[in-house]
C-alpha cells in the first residue's frame, strides 16, 4: 500500500513539471555543459573609448617638479651687440627707433652714451652724447666703436668726437664737439655686450626688432636677480602693525602692500 501511495505522488509531481515546462515555452531542455566565462569589454556609450593605461614613472628618469620649466637655455652662436663699455662710458647703437623716442634728427649714425662715469666725465662727456670719432677713426657702429679704441689702447689720450643735442626747446639741432679723453694707464679698448637674457615666452617689451634670438638669449641663471646696478632693492617684508599705522621711512609712494611683503 505505501509503495502504491509513493508512486502515485511522484507520478503527481512529473505531472506538474511537465505542465509547468510547457506553460514556458515548451518542454524542458537538458542543462546544457557549464562553459568557462568569456571577458566582454563593457561598452559606454555608443561605443568603446580606447583609453592608455597609466605609466608608470622610470625610477631612473629624474622627474620635474610642477610648474618648473624644462626647456633649456638658448645660447645663439650670433647675436646682434647691444652696448658697449669704454673708460666710464656705458654706448649702445643709435638707431631710427632712438632718434624717435628721443626725439634726434633721423639718419644720425654712431654710438649714443646713456650713462658717463670715471675718466668719460671727467672729459666733459655727458649722458645723450653721439660719440662719431675716436681719434681720426670714424665710429658708424658698435663694432666701429670696439674696433677704434683697438687702434689707441696703448695710449694715455684720445679725442673723442662727439654730437651733442641742443637743449633749446623746437626743431632738435646737433652740435659737433671734441673732448680730450685721458687715463693714467693704457686706455684699452671697449667691450661689447649682447641684450639681457629673457625667458621663454616674456612678452616682448619693445616694438619689433626681428626674432628675438638675434638678440637675447633664452633661459635662466644668465643674470643676477636682483640686479645689482638697481639703486633701490626690492622693499623690505613689513608686519601688519606698521602697514596699519601708515607710517613709513619714506614719503607716500601708495598703499604699502602694493610693494612689501605683509606678515
């Protein structure tokens, strides 16, 4: 009897599985083999974005700190001579540019004095000079110049020919004047030098002269900072205190944070 009632349960139960097999779509399939799991990229979007992998850093390769330059210094083989230095003298070339802005008679050529110091002051030179001779040696250019003092470096005297500006108000007018240089020593012979380094990317503080590497080189450490010829250094840090009192060692140059440094 038990035996009769167990068949009869079980036949009950493959009943229902076959009615619910078909209520699914039809009979039930055999489980198909257990297969090993295949990697599906993932897709984004409309479709996959290929993206690097991270590199990893050489341990070897020396790394930049952020924000610091790598590019390195430009030196060109030629550059154009910015100015020149003579017994107290401190020259440049007289260009068209200078004639402008200083307001000279166009066409002038020789070597304009921005600076007279020592044995040039002595001599009655001053500051706006056009030195155009040295001795019986004209002077048209910088190298003019360097080239000339070359020919009377082992002298003790030289005249030097000059163009001075009248001072008069109107039209500029140019005298021609001489003035008797004099050393105790040999006089030797000026040194030229290019125009000051610039960084990479400065803007250009002039109009424009060509390339800027006909002139300058590009880069860093090839100047003191601060400049040693300022005569005022960069303000000193101040505290709040003295920034609030307004009181200060000199007369009212602005507001004080707009030079030092407040702590």
């Amino acid at each position: 009897m038990n035996s009769k009632v167990a068949l009869l349960a079980a036949g009950v139960v493959i009943a229902v599985v076959l009615v619910a097999g078909q209520q699914r779509g039809g009979p039930a399939q055999p489980a198909a083999p257990v297969q090993s799991p295949v990697a599906v990229p993932a897709i984004v979007g409309p479709a996959a974005v290929p993206v690097a992998a991270p590199v990893q850093p050489d341990p070897a390769t020396p790394t930049v700190a952020a924000g610091e330059s790598v590019v390195p210094n430009y030196v060109p083989r030629r550059l154009k001579v910015f100015e020149g230095h003579w017994q107290g003298m401190d020259g440049r070339l007289m260009t068209e540019e200078l004639a402008r802005k200083l307001n000279y008679p166009r066409g002038i050529q020789g070597v304009l004095l921005g600076e007279v110091t020592l044995n040039a002051a002595f001599s009655g030179l001053l500051g706006g000079d056009i030195v155009v001779k040295v001795d019986e040696f004209p002077v048209a250019t910088m190298e003019d110049f360097q080239a000339a003092t070359r020919e009377i470096m082992n002298r003790t005297e030289a005249r030097i020919g000059v163009l001075r500006k009248d001072s008069r108000p109107g039209a500029p007018v140019l005298r021609k004047l001489t003035v008797v240089l004099r050393s105790e020593s040999s006089l030797g012979f000026a040194q030229l030098e290019g125009a000051p380094m610039i960084l990479a990317g400065d803007p250009r503080p002039h109009g424009y002269r060509g390339a800027c590497t006909e002139c300058h080189p590009i880069g860093q450490g090839f100047e003191l900072t601060p400049d040693p010829d300022l005569i005022s250094l960069p303000p000193p840090p101040i505290t709040r205190d003295i920034a609030a009192k307004g009181t200060s060692s000199h007369e009212v140059r602005g507001p004080c944070e707009a030079c030092h440094v407040i702590r």
